[in-house]
C-alpha cells in the first residue's frame, strides 16, 4: 500500500442508497422507520431510501443487492443493528452485488438507539435520523478498499491442558496440524484429572 | 489426556506458561516460560525412584492438600506428562535423588527457565477456572470446623486414586461419616461474593451424592439447595434418580452451622421451604459445594492476551450469541470454563468448537485482514519538507510499523500496521491517514451528528473493540441513558484526533466524551496510552479555557460495561442540564475561537475541504428538512 | 394483582423506602428466616421471606398482620448474610409503618413512663435503639413541664432504656426494676452463688438455653432480660452486696444484638463499672461480661463452669 | 428561762462552707434569734462539748449537723447531738452522704498519711511523720482523735432525722428549711429536705439530645467551649444532673458547669454513680472494644466523677468496708 491515497476519491457522481431496518418490532416498536426513510430522502445524493423489515434476511439482502444494479447505487448505508452484528453479512451482500465492501456503512440505530431510549421515542427518532444522515456523510468519503492477505504459520497453541484445551488440541492434531497444548502444572488434565467419577457416565475422568 | 499424549501432531509443554503474544492472526509470536523441572525430559523413564529417595514432604495440590508429595514429584501417578520434576522451593538439596536416578542422570540441578518462541497461526485459550474458597463465609465455619470440607476435597476423598484410597472419612476422627449435608451455591448466586450461577454444582452435587450412596447405601444424605438446574440431556433423569435412591433434597440455603465442640459433629440452620420452618439439623460431615471462579491469574492472561473480561473476570466473548467461541482478536479463541464456569461436556464440546473455528485459518494459506491500516503523504511528512523528522508516528506506533530512516518521509510497513490510527492522530502535519477513517470521512461525520442544536448534544468518541461494544451492552440490557448522544466510533482512543474535539466543540456541542478501553484490555497494546496521554492534555486545556467541568469528560469502559456506559451519558446530560441555557450558550460562544485558533491547520489537510463542503451541504439538507415541519 | 402502570402498588411504596429497591431480587431462599431467631424462639409463623413475597405479591392486609412486620428488630444478621443484599429489615419497617398508618398497632408490650418520676432529661430518647422514646411538653400546675413519652409501635421492648433511666421512671411487665431485684437468691454464706443475667437471644441453642436451668439453684441463678441492654450496673452490685459472688453477664456478640446496639451499652456499662470497682480496690473480675457469637455453641457451659471455679477457689482460699 | 426552741450547728469533717450557709442568711439570722435560741456552734460562738453533755437528753430542739465521720471526736460528737437533740438534721453532702471527704475511701489510710505527709508537693519532711493519738508532753498527755479507716456520714453512725443536701445547701433552702422546722411543719421523719424530688434536668432548660445521639469522646468542661443552650452530655462532658436531686437552684448550670451532683441521687436513684455509669454508659457509641477503651479512657477518674459526693454512700462502699469484699491490701492503681 505504499501508492498515494487520493485526496478526492470521488470523482464520478454518487448514488447513495439508504436501507431503514426495522428489526420487527425492535427498532420499528419504537420509531417509524417511514419516517427517517422520509428524511433520507432528503439528504444529499441519496437516490434510493427505503425501510425493510429485516435488512439481514435473505428478503433484505436481495432487496439491497437489486437496489445497487436497478438505481446504479455505487454508495450503501444500513441503518439497522450493531457493527458487531452484521457488519460482515451486509458488506458480503453489497460485494455480491458487484459493490466494494468497504462503500457500505452502516448506521447502529437498535443498540445504541431505540434500546437504549425505548422510553423516550421523540429522542430515539432524532437520534436515528442523526446517526443515517452521518452514515451518508461518512460513505461520501469512502474509497474502495481491498483486504490485506497475510500468509497464516499453520501451527496451533493451545492454552491451558483441561478438558476443553485437551479437547481443542486433539480436535485440531487430528485434522493434521501441528499444536502445542501448554499447561502450566506440571501434568495436563485439569481439574477434570482431579474429580472422582462424572457425570453421565460415572467413569473415570481420565 | 492419555491421548493427547499418544497424538504425535500434539506437543504437550507441561509446566509451561505463556509470557508473551505477538503479532496476528496467521502470525501470533508466543513466547513461552518452560520452567526448570531440574529433571531432563529426554532422561526421565517415569520410574519414580527419585520420589522414593526423596525426603522432603509438602502438601499435594493435586490432593487438595489432604495428602503429601515429595519435593521430587508427579502430582498424580497418571500425570501426562510422566515426567518427574524437583520443587526448588521445598527441596533440601540432599541429592538423595540424584543416587536414586542412577545411571539414568536425568536430574539436573543446572536447569533454568527457558524462554522459547513459537510462530503460531491461531491460538485457543482454554485456562479453565479456580475454586471459590469458602473459609471467607464465617458462617459455614469451613477452615475452622475439620468436618466441613469443599467438594474438590470431597473429590479426592472419595476418589479410589485419592488419599484415602476411596474411604470417606472425617477428618476429625477419621471415622466414616453417617451423616452428610452437601451445601449447594457456597460463593455463587451471592451478590457478596459471585453473583452468577455456578453452572454445574447442582449435577455435580447430586452425582457425589449418588456415588456415595451406591457405596455405602446406609449413608445419609441431604442436599441443601436453593433451586436445582438440571437444563440438559439427561440431568433431570439423574436428578429423579438420586430422589428414588433416598437421597434427601432440602429447598432453602443454610445461613448458618454450628459445631458441638466435643463431637465436632455439625449443625445446619436452614429454613425449610417448603415447611416455612427453620430446621437444625445434626450431621457428621458437611461438604460445600464452592463456586467456580476466575483463574487467580486470569487479569494476567487478559493483559498477554489482550483480551476483555466479562464482569466476575472472565474472558468475554466477542458477542454472546453469534460468536461465542471468539476472542474480539480475529484468530484468538475461547474455550472451556475460562469463558464461565462450564460443565465437562459443554468444555469438551467448546474445545471442539474452537478447534473448528481456529482451523478455519490453519488450514488456509492465507488469510484476509481489515485494510484500516495508515498511510502518508511523503509530501506533508517533516522529514521530507523540512528534512526533520519529529518521530511521533514512531513513537505513537505500537508494532514498530512506521519506518522512519534519515530525511525521507515516514513510511508505514502495512504488514505489521494493525490500524489502530495513533499514528495519524499524532501526526502534527497531517501527513498519515488511516484509510477508512479519515479526518475527512470522521468530519463530515460529526457535522451531520451536530446540525441540529448541537448545544443540546452530547458527541462520544468510542472505539471499536470496547467503548462502543459497552454503548452496545447498554442497548441489549436496556440501561436507558440520554438520547441526546451521538455517538462516533473509531478503531482505538489513538485515533481521537485534539481536531476532532476542538471541531466538535467548535461546532457547538454541548458535550464530548472521549472513551476508549481500560489500558489493560487495549486491542492495541498501548494505544490507549497515546490516547490517554492526548486527553488529558486537551482537558487541561479546556479546563484553562474555563469550560465547564465535564462538558468534556475522558472515560475507560470495557465492552462490559454497559451500565457503566448509561451512567457516564446520564452524567453528562446532568452537567448539560445543570448550566442554565443562556450560560452555556454564552460558554460555547466565548470558546468559538479558541477553538478555531487551534484549528487553523485543518482544512489543509486533504479531503477535509471538501467534507466541510459538502457536509455543508448535509447540514443544509438536515436543517430545512427540520425547518419544513 | 393489577399492577395498573402509574399507579403506586404496595410493592411500589416498599420499594421506594432506601433498603426496599431490592424487593424483587428476593428468590426465595430462605436465608433470613433460619439466620434470624425469632421464629425458633418466640413465634413460628415469623417469616421475613414470606413477608417479602406477600409485599411483591400486594398482600396488604396479610402483611399488616402478619407477625414478622411487627416482630423484627431490625438486628440485620439478614441483611449481612441475604446473598441477594436485600435490606429486609428496611422492608419490613416499611411494611410497618405502612401498617401503622393504616391503623395497625405493635402486639407487643411497650414500656410506659412514670410520670411522677420523670424528669425529661432525654436520656431515653438518645439511648433507644428504635427512637420509641421522644420528649414532649405539657402544663403541669401552670408550669411547661417536659417528659417523656413512649411510641408503643416503635418499642421493641429491649429495656435499654428502662436500664439508662437514672430515675426508674421506665418500666415494663417482667423488666422492672422491682421485678429483677425480686430475683435475686438467698445467698448462702459459704457457697459459690453466682448471678447469670442472659439476654433472651444470644443462646441460639436450645441445649444451651436448657444448661442454663440445669445448674443448682444456689450455684447458678438465672435472671433473663430481654437484652443486655437492660443490664444496670446498680442491680450487679445490689446483687454483689446481697452476698452473691459472682456476676456473670451473657450477651450477643457486637454486631448480633438482637436489639442493635444493647450489647455495647452493657459492655461501655460494665467497663465503667469495672474501672470504678478497680479505683476502690474491690475485685474487679466479680463481674464479668461474655458476648457470644452465634457459632458459639457450648461456650455458654465454659463460661459459666469457669466463674464457678474462679469463686471456689477464691471461697476456698479466703478460707 | 425561755420557752424559745434551741437550735444547735455542728462542724465535722467537712470544709465548713454549710457553716458560711448559714452566716450567709444575713439578717435573716436575727429573725431566727428572736424565735429560738442557738445553744452551740463552736463555729461562732464560744460553747464548749462540756456545756452540751451538760444539757439533758432532747434538750437541744434542732441540731444541724454538718460534715463526714472521719474520726473518733466526730463519731462522739454524733452521738452527744443525737442524745441531746430532738431532731437531728444531716445538714449539707459530707454528713448525707459522705461527700467529697468520702473519696477517701478509695484509699487506704497509710497511702492517704503517704500522700499527705511525704509525697505532696508542698512538703519537705523525710522523717516519715505521722499524726499520733497520743503523745506525752511536759504538762501531760494530749489526745487527738484517731482517724478511722473509713469515711463515714452521718446516718452511719446514728440515727438521723432529715437529710438536707448540698455542698453547700443553698440559703434560700436553709431558710426555708428554719421557718418549717420553727413552725413544726418538718415533713415525716427520714425524708430529704430542702431540696426537690426530681433530679436537676427537669429544672434545666437546656436543649436535651436528639433521638440517636451518641458520645464518642468525653470531655472536660475546660477542654471544649461550652454552649449555654445545650445539655452538656451532647457536648460529651458528664453532668450529674440526670441522676442528681434537684433544688440547688442550679447555680452551676447558670455559671455553664455541668452539675456536679452534690444534691445526691434523686428519689428512685438506688446509687448515684452506678445509675449515671448505666444512663451515660448507654450514650456510648461503639461496638469495637478497643475503641471502647479509649473513650472510656476519655473519663478521667469516673468513680470521683460519678460518686463525688456519695462514694462513701455507695454500694460500692459497703461492699468494701461492711462486707470485707475489699482487698484493703492489695496494692493502689
């Protein structure tokens, strides 16, 4: 990555589409998600702005990926769960779609907005629509982004020789890779190793 | 473990621990301490001959401390590795031992910890937990009555390999005990000491129970219990089990034993529930079924690792249902009881999972990561126009990743950047961006958040692995906090540009929060250090700009932390209503160009320009929509 | 129960009261009933945890009579051992004085001023535990005169202040001042008699409550206060003076008084008293005060056989 | 001959402030000296124990005697005023109860000459000099009382008629106590005159303590600016008052003293020192004895505090002397 970044990476015109989740009742059970569709309407360069009812089912996914072919949308912002949730299943979708993954943004309108502010709507709402008008700023300014591959040492450690690392680590030799099970006593086993007979077989623990 | 042994692809390191982890996924560096056993590996047959010499005696851990070892040691006979080694702390350096061993020479008095390092793709943590230590409940008398003793000690009681060869016996006359109440929830399901359920004592009281009954059918057993959880396959059968066997089950949690000082028989107090009347009840033998708690060293691992814990101490888990197994670390993963406390086989059943998820990787040659890394414009660097390089990308990096050689512009090895965007905000050229987060992109952001009355807001920098995973742990428990903010994520508190935060307030916020993780659970090494380190400054500054106190407030909350996150906005939103509008208006009015003066470089730096342009043009878009209702 | 929203339910009101806000994370265990005593010593259907469920349940008028809103003395070994920190005692106060302003009265016996004696010095007011005792003002012969009067749902019946009244103007059935020298033995010259003064609470056992009575009557003499809080040092020495030999006082542990803090007022009282004894250079271990925790069983019997030894042996020597 | 009541003063062991009392009575005690004739009172006029045992048994109408038993000559004296007295009034702390000459009970007798003649200050004398009962001059042999091992009051060594407290009891008292007595209208016998029923709090107008209120340090009164307005227990220094027999007129508090209890317990008050330990020992506030320790630390000499003027009154008292509980030997703290 050692070319110059560009300062002005969009040159072309942009066409923004911006998808309202409505997570059933999670998010839509506090705000009208009609209404910050309304409001993104209006904003700059959004040229496609609608709600959905789960914009990470199928339905909404497909809805999204014939968005970007029928209005030429080469922008997509999500208003809709957490980064944490679904930032990878609605990056995949807009790749499939032919889009750069990197030209999606998504907007947290349900964890850190209608569930933390179910008790005040009016707030919540202002809020959604604050946080989709700050997507569409922010995916104005994206650039497509490629990942970066890194070669992978194809050797595992385990941590701890209890009976969830003694588990990982056989699982993991018999598929052929080399691990290291590290523990820390001077024998593995754990605290299995020290228990009489367990439960549901009542054998041996070791 | 027998197996884990034989499998010729698993290289036990028994007696190890890890003292560093490096790098990234597909490309961790382990450092590990492989402690002086002062016996040779390659040597040791396992014949034990040198534990026989040996004349020094300590309490086993293995046992519970019920039973001795020797200085030269296995802990168990079936110990894996069956390699013996030499307690230094305890052993008298008579060499008994060496004579013992022979022509063999496999004891080494010479051995030093080694420190050895492994290149490793993917790692899988599986530390397990600690027992909970009962002595602190005065009122179970446990360390202080000998017939009261926990079920680990219980464990190696009634274990044919254990101490007393299986024999349950008191340990104040060694008689075997008639009588025995098992205490369920001791240190769990308690707010004073582990608020969480234990996980497995319910089962695992009943299978001791069940076990000694088959043994001996004329012992008498009661099991005190608050609720009895039996959720999988099979427990409640097992549980229906022990009732038809006579096992008593008594609902209601003792809150108090006594002991008869000559007998040393035992008392419960409890309530029956059922009866709604207080029963003492006399027992020769009571065992405690403690709590499964965190690993005493589990915040030392969480550091090596860096990786968050869970509130009690445990690992937290990237997210709780869809990624339970992983660590926020791609290529870092959990399993077992290290994650919360765990039953065999739900720990054998996450070993797998985590073995499945790990080799994922292994088995690729290559592996994708997020391009968020840093880049320079050589033409803005000081080292290129001034032929002076100032070193703060340098020094703000904590992988080494800037190259910064003689007067030619800093330069960024894209291999070893994680991202974490310190270097860009320390900049003092403007001359780094970090792609996907530019001031640019970070800009026209905060413009939008503040088009509306931006007094009445409240702007919060987050970064991705903690602060914001806490704003999301508000949201999924529902801890109501003001919607008055407005929230920004970038990857790391290194990030949070000193521009980012005279623009918010230039711009009129009413407040900025600046969060980041705990400096211990930085996904960067050190990155909340830098980050650390620029917010104090800024809030000196602020403070000698005479803003208000807490309008710009500096706070470390874990992705565990979601109360914690509800509670610091509501704060906020307090200062914010707490200042009578004409004032703060007058406050943030009189600010205006302090803040523009330490501004003055930022519209060169590139692309900002044009996102004040067209947030401008956003602002615009946002307020006559708002004007038109 | 119609938890009608807006509307401020019982449970609502409890909850409200500092202590209460953890009403619901009670789950039932049991803790508080078998930590307490009252249930095994004095009143079966004592229950705080049924009493918490029949708050969150809006069991009004069950709660209201119910033994426990009344009986509780707030001595908190609950509260340290509850594993769901629930304050109870705070709950069940609140439950009282909801029961009191709907009209309910305390089933217990309350101490009454004598107003001929009193003298309003307050000393009632600052010492009880409960804040029963207040001072008021009334004409008397054309003259504001003060006194002391007594709230009857707020006395617990400790006797603290029966004990602190410096002019027995306090009193209750079975704790005057009468009524305990009434019971102090003949005293035969030669025999090693001794006094026991045992709170009602700090024996849990019932074993150790029997030992009590098993003594012969001229050894062990067992006078029974409702709390050391009562104890006087005038009736120890009266009792010294009547040719017993030895005091032994039987109290709670700090922190176990049954009525918070009538321990510690006996032992500030009987340290007075011992070091006033020391400067007339009388014996000073004639009186001796024991505190004992609620896992001390049997401790009662080494107490008791310990003094009896000291005074013969004492007896023995003198003679 | 007159028919005027004769009236009688008698100084023991005492400072013979209840003897200025009664000077203190003015012209007052001219009216007094129309109605009755005082036949002796060594303290003003020249009468001498001959011209008493000269008189016949009940002679004297009214003796007022004041002043502890110390010695043999007051014990004699005691009885000659009985034998020769209608009535015989304890006048003033030291012949009720003992008073401060009474805190000498704590000691023994050699300590007591110890301290007297060789350890105080103001003395220069290693010749280990005590008072001697008898000693042989030229013109013969003289006498002095023999000290008893005790200090006793009045009622301990003969029968007493009315009880009249204070240290001294207040004119206005005595006063009023003459007119009753002149007038014959003297309450049952054994009853305290001169003062009131209740204790000194139900005089004192200061603001008494908040439910709740617990001392942590005691203090003495010249250690802490002292409020007028407050009860002096809330301002953790001891004040007597609460087990103390009212109608001093209460010139300490009015001089912003605590109350020192020289009235001796009130009525219901079986023993004035064990009562205040019991009421004031209840205000304490702690549950840690170490702390206990060191606020009772804070009570400096709580015997002479709580029994200034009744130890030899005391229960304690009688246990060391009448019961021979005491352990007269062992060595003084």
């Amino acid at each position: 990555m050692s070319e110059k970044p560009s300062a002005n990476p969009n040159d072309g015109e942009l066409r923004i589409g911006v998808y309202i989740c409505h997570c059933g009742s999670n998010i839509a059970g506090v705000i009208p998600p009609k209404d910050v569709v309304e409001f993104a309407e209006g904003l700059p360069d959004v040229v496609r702005a609608t709600d959905t009812l789960y914009a990470c089912a199928d339905s909404g996914q497909r809805l999204i990926k014939e968005d970007i072919k029928k209005y030429k949308l080469n922008r997509v912002v999500v208003s809709a769960c957490s980064v944490r949730m679904h930032e990878p299943t609605f990056r995949a979708a807009v790749a499939e779609a032919g889009l750069n993954p990197f030209l999606m943004e998504m907007a947290n309108i349900r964890e850190q907005c209608t569930w933390a502010h179910g008790h005040d709507r009016d707030g919540a709402l202002q809020k959604a629509k604050d946080l989709t008008a700050s997507a569409v700023a922010k995916v104005r300014f994206l650039t497509e982004l490629d990942m970066i591959n890194v070669p992978v040492t194809q050797k595992a450690m385990v941590i701890g020789g209890g009976v969830a690392g003694i588990s990982a680590s056989l699982d993991l030799a018999e598929q052929g890779i080399e691990t290291i099970l590290v523990e820390k006593e001077p024998t593995i086993g754990g605290v299995m190793a020290q228990l009489n007979k367990t439960f549901p077989t009542m054998d041996c623990s070791i | 473990m027998v197996d884990a042994a034989r499998q010729p692809k698993i290289d036990v390191r028994a007696f190890t621990e890890v003292e560093k982890v490096e790098g990234f996924v597909g490309n961790f560096k382990v450092t590990l301490r492989e402690k002086a056993k002062y016996v040779r590996a390659d040597r040791c047959n396992g014949c034990g001959a040198c534990t026989l010499a040996c004349p020094v005696e300590v309490p086993n851990y293995f046992e519970m401390s019920l039973a001795p070892r020797k200085a030269a040691y296995v802990p168990m006979s079936q110990s894996v590795p069956l390699i013996y080694s030499i307690d230094m702390e305890n052993c008298i350096q008579c060499y008994k031992c060496v004579d013992a061993c022979g022509a063999l020479e496999a004891i080494d008095f010479s051995q030093e910890d080694k420190l050895v390092e492994e290149d490793i793709g993917a790692i899988v943590v599986a530390t397990g937990f600690s027992h909970f230590d009962p002595s602190v409940m005065e009122e179970y008398g446990y360390a202080r009555y000998p017939n009261v003793i926990t079920a680990m000690e219980m464990e190696r009681l009634n274990n044919s390999a254990g101490p007393t060869s299986g024999d349950l016996i008191r340990p104040s006359d060694h008689e075997s005990p008639k009588t025995l109440a098992f205490i369920n929830c001791v240190g769990s399901r308690d707010k004073r000491y582990n608020p969480y359920c234990s996980n497995f004592c319910c089962m695992y009281s009943i299978k001791n129970a069940v076990l000694l009954k088959q043994m001996n059918p004329d012992v008498d057993i009661t099991i005190y219990y608050m609720d009895i959880r039996t959720p999988s396959k099979g427990y409640e059968e097992f549980y229906d089990r022990a009732r038809e066997m006579g096992i008593h089950f008594s609902q209601g949690r003792p809150s108090l034993i006594t002991e008869n000082p000559e007998t040393h028989n035992l008392y419960v107090h409890a309530e029956d529930i059922a009866l709604g009347r207080v029963t003492e009840k006399e027992y020769d033998m009571v065992m405690l079924n403690q709590a499964a708690i965190p690993q005493p060293d589990q915040n030392h691992m969480s550091s090596v690792l860096n990786v968050a814990q869970s509130p009690g101490g445990w690992f937290m888990e990237y997210h709780p249902k869809l990624r339970p197994i992983d660590s926020p670390t791609d290529g870092i993963f959990f399993a077992g009881a290290c994650l919360g406390p765990k039953d065999i086989p739900s720990s054998v059943a996450q070993g797998s999972a985590a073995a499945a998820r790990a080799s994922r990787i292994l088995h690729s040659e290559e592996w994708d990561i997020e391009p968020t890394v840093a880049v320079v414009w050589p033409d803005r660097c000081s080292a290129e126009t001034k032929g002076r390089a100032c070193g703060l990308c340098v020094k703000a990096c904590p992988y080494g990743a800037v190259k910064l050689e003689g007067d030619k512009a800093a330069e960024i090895i894209t291999a070893k950047c994680h991202g974490c965007g310190g270097c860009v905000a320390e900049c003092p050229e403007d001359a780094i961006t970090q792609l996907h987060y530019t001031d640019a992109q970070i800009l026209a952001q905060m413009r939008a958040l503040l088009a509306e009355k931006p007094e009445e807001k409240i702007l919060a920098f987050r970064c991705h692995w903690c602060s914001y995973g806490g704003a999301d742990l508000a949201g999924t428990s529902h801890f109501e906090y003001t919607a008055n903010e407005r929230g920004m994520k970038v990857m790391c508190s290194a990030r949070m540009d000193s521009d980012f935060i005279y623009e918010a307030f230039r711009l009129g916020a009413g407040g900025v929060l600046y969060s980041g993780c705990h400096p211990q659970d930085c996904h960067y090494i050190t990155g909340q250090v830098v980050g650390a380190k620029r917010a104090s400054r800024l809030k000196k500054t602020f403070d000698r700009m005479g803003m208000t106190e807490g309008r710009f407030r500096i706070e470390w909350i874990s992705a565990a932390e979601g109360d914690k996150y509800a509670r610091v906005l509501n704060e906020m939103q307090d200062v914010l209503d707490n200042i009578p509008p004409e004032e703060l208006h007058e406050e943030i009015e009189r600010l205006k160009p302090e803040m523009s003066k330490r501004l003055k470089n930022f519209p060169g730096v590139p692309g900002v320009e044009e996102a004040m342009v067209y947030s401008d043009k956003l602002v615009k878009a946002i307020t006559s929509q708002l004007e038109a209702k | 129960m119609s938890h009608t929203a807006g509307v401020q339910t019982f449970a609502d009101e409890v909850k409200a009261v500092p202590g209460g806000e953890h009403l619901e994370l009670c789950y039932s265990c049991g803790t508080c009933v078998s930590k307490c005593m009252i249930q095994q010593k004095v009143e079966p259907d004592y229950n705080p945890r049924r009493l918490l469920r029949m708050v969150m349940e809006g069991m009004e008028e069950a709660a209201f009579t119910s033994p426990t809103t009344w009986l509780c003395s707030e001595c908190d070994l609950c509260f340290s051992a509850c594993p769901q920190e629930i304050h109870i005692s705070q709950v069940i106060k609140a439950v009282k004085e909801l029961a009191v302003r709907a009209g309910y009265t305390s089933p217990l016996t309350a101490v009454t001023v004598n107003e001929d004696l009193c003298s309003g010095c307050g000393i009632c007011a600052m010492v009880c535990p409960y804040e029963a005792p207040s001072l008021y003002e009334k004409e008397v012969d054309g003259v504001l005169d003060r006194f002391s009067k007594v709230d009857p749902n707020k006395c617990m019946g400790c006797g603290t202040c029966v004990a602190a009244c410096p002019l027995g103007a306090i009193a209750r059935v079975g704790v005057s001042n009468a009524e305990i020298t009434a019971q102090f033995p003949e005293t035969p010259k030669d025999a090693p008699t001794m006094i026991v003064f045992t709170c009602d609470w700090s024996l849990r056992e019932a074993e150790d409550v029997a030992l009590l009575e098993s003594y012969p009557e001229d050894e062990v003499n067992v006078i029974h206060i409702p709390c050391t809080g009562r104890i006087d040092p005038q009736h120890a020495l009266m009792a010294l003076d009547s040719g017993v030999k030895g005091v032994l006082v039987c109290g709670c542990k700090p922190g176990e008084c049954h009525y918070k803090r009538g321990t510690d007022v006996a032992s500030c009282k009987i340290g007075l008293l011992d070091t006033m004894l020391g400067q007339m250079n009388l014996p000073q271990k004639q009186i001796r005060f024991v505190q004992i925790g609620t896992q001390e069983r049997g401790r009662i019997r080494e107490e008791i056989d310990g003094m009896l030894n000291t005074l013969t042996q004492s007896m023995e020597a003198m003679a | 001959m007159t028919s005027k009541p004769k009236l009688a003063f008698y100084w023991a062991a005492s400072c013979g402030g209840c003897e200025i009392t009664v000077t203190e009575l003015g012209m007052r005690l001219v009216d007094i000296s129309e109605k009755a004739d005082i036949v002796f009172w060594p303290a003003a006029m020249d009468f001498k124990y001959e011209d008493v045992r000269a008189m016949a048994d009940n002679e004297i109408d009214i003796t007022f005697f004041n002043g502890a038993i110390r010695n043999e000559e007051n014990e004699e004296i005691a009885h000659l005023m009985r034998q020769k007295s209608k009535i015989l009034i304890a006048f003033g702390s030291c012949s009720h109860l003992g008073g401060i000459p009474g805190l000498a009970n704590m000691y023994d007798i050699e300590s007591l000459c110890q301290r007297v003649f060789d350890t105080s200050p103001s003395v220069d004398d290693t010749r280990g000099t005590r008072p001697q009962t008898c000693t042989i001059v030229p013109e013969g042999e003289i006498k002095l009382p023999a000290l008893y091992e005790q200090v006793q009051y009045l009622a301990d060594v003969t029968d007493v008629d009315y009880f009249m407290p204070g240290c001294p009891p207040v004119v206005d008292q005595v006063w009023a106590v003459f007119q009753a007595a002149l007038s014959g209208n003297l309450p049952t016998k054994g009853s305290v005159i001169g003062a009131s029923a209740k204790s000194v709090c139900d005089v004192c107008t200061r603001k008494k303590g908040e439910p709740g209120f617990r001392i942590t340090e005691f203090k003495r009164p010249h250690e802490v600016e002292l409020d007028p307005d407050l009860c002096f227990l809330t301002q953790g220094v001891i004040c007597c008052g609460p087990a103390t027999r009212a109608g001093c007129g209460t010139p300490c508090l009015n001089g912003n003293m605590p109350c020192r209890g020289c009235y001796g317990p009130a009525e219901g008050v079986e023993d004035q020192g064990a009562k205040l330990a019991s009421a004031i020992g209840a205000l304490i506030d702690t549950d840690d004895p170490e702390k206990l320790n060191q606020i009772l630390e804070t009570i400096v000499d709580p015997a002479g505090t709580f029994y200034r003027f009744g130890l030899a009154h005391s229960i304690m008292n009688k246990m060391k002397y009448e019961r021979g509980t005491g352990h007269e030997t062992e060595d003084l703290h």
